[in-house]
C-alpha cells in the first residue's frame, strides 16, 4: 500500500505493530498446551476440530493472521513472503472445508523461510505427505479440492477462530490436544502461572505412580454435595 493511500476493510496488507518477545516463546516451548490452557481457566480455545496433520512436533510462535474468503489463498501467499523465522501463521478461513487453503508446495516455502507452523480454519490437502513431516500445520479438515488466488483478504488484523481471538503477535501455540493463543499482554504472567501449573503435574504424577497420591478430595466434594460417602 502506497503511502497515504487509506486501507480497506476486506483488503488490507498490514505490518504488524508488536510481537511477543522471543524468551516468552521459548518459554512456553516448555509447557504443554493444556496446562496453559488450565491457568486460562479452559475458556480460551481454537475450535476441537483444529488438529494437527503433520507428525505431531509441537507448535510455538509468534502470530502473523490472515482472514481470507473461504477457499482463497491470495493473502496466505502474502503472509509466507512477510512472515519472518519462528512466525506462526494463523488463517480463518471461515471454517469452510469446500477447497484447500494450501498443500505441500506452500509448506516447502514455509519450511525454507523457517516459519514456525501454520494454522488453517479451514481445510489442507497432500496430507499423505504433511502428516509425515515435523512441520506444524492445523487444520479443520482435508480436502483435495484447490483454492482459488482471487482475494481479497487481510492481513495482520484481529481474527477468530470459533470464539477464539487472535492478534498480530499473540502466542499462538499447539499440540496434540490442539491449538491455543495467548494474548501479548498477558504472555509472561500466563507463562510463569502455566510453568507454576506443570511443575504441579510432574510431582503429582510420581505420587501416582507410587501410590502416595492423596485421594481425599473425592469423598469431601461429594460429602460437600449432600452424598453419604
């Protein structure tokens, strides 16, 4: 866009204004998504239908968002060249599953730019071989129909997937039990209280596994809701 020349709504390329700072990401690498979910009190949520379609590495980054058309890739393509390494591409796509937002062809020019993975709420195709590669790619579904290059779309501008909020910047994060953001301005307290919450998993895991884990907690609920345990 030309200087002065004013954005418009439904077709805007925009830089981003503020990202996350690089040892926050590195953080989180750490946690799994689950337990930042747990200290976001599970109401912050990609929809369940976006799943991973590659080998299953885990996903961390930095967001570069897109809002396309359903089944048009123009501002995807877009996004590829402006993202830079480590950046997460996050498409809503509408949750159309009609054509294919991208194949293996734009994942080899993610994985050449170094990109941090990608989400679609939408669908891929060539999953036969983006299930067998470690770059992250999420997806509402699969089909073999393209897309079309038409536009219009944006760029660098807040979208949602399902109720789900995304900025240019959040972490976006993203593993087996699916994908999560967190906001820019609550990524380091979310951080240190999910680190907090997994470190509690860790030792309440080895009490379960040597039969020390305190169970009392079960009979007071149920005591608490007027059962005679």
């Amino acid at each position: 866009m030309n200087a002065g020349e004013k954005a418009l709504i439904g077709l805007r390329v925009l830089q981003r204004a503020r990202c996350v700072e690089p040892d926050i990401v590195e953080g989180f690498r750490a946690v799994p998504v689950a337990n930042v979910s747990d200290v976001m009190e599970r109401v912050w949520s990609a929809p369940a239908c976006i799943r991973p379609v590659h080998d299953g590495t885990p996903m961390c980054g930095p967001a570069v968002t897109v809002r396309a058309p359903p089944g048009d890739n123009l501002l995807v393509h877009k996004a590829l060249d402006m993202a830079e390494p480590g950046d997460v591409i996050v498409v809503d796509a509408a949750g159309d599953l009609t054509n294919s937002i991208l194949g293996e062809m734009m994942i080899t020019h993610a994985i050449a730019r170094r990109l941090g993975g990608i989400v679609i709420f939408g669908a891929i195709r060539d999953f036969d071989t983006l299930r067998t590669w470690s770059f992250p790619v999420f997806a509402a579904g699969v089909t073999h129909r393209g897309p079309y290059k038409n536009g219009p779309g944006e760029l660098n501008v807040p979208i949602a997937l399902g109720s789900m909020v995304i900025e240019p910047g959040d972490v976006v994060m993203g593993d087996g039990d699916g994908v999560i953001t967190v906001p820019f301005a609550e990524a380091r307290a979310t951080l240190e209280a999910a680190r907090k919450k997994h470190a509690k998993e860790l030792a309440h895991m080895v009490d379960l596994q040597e039969g020390r884990a305190d169970r009392d907690w079960i009979d007071t609920k149920l005591r608490s809701l007027g059962a005679d345990v």
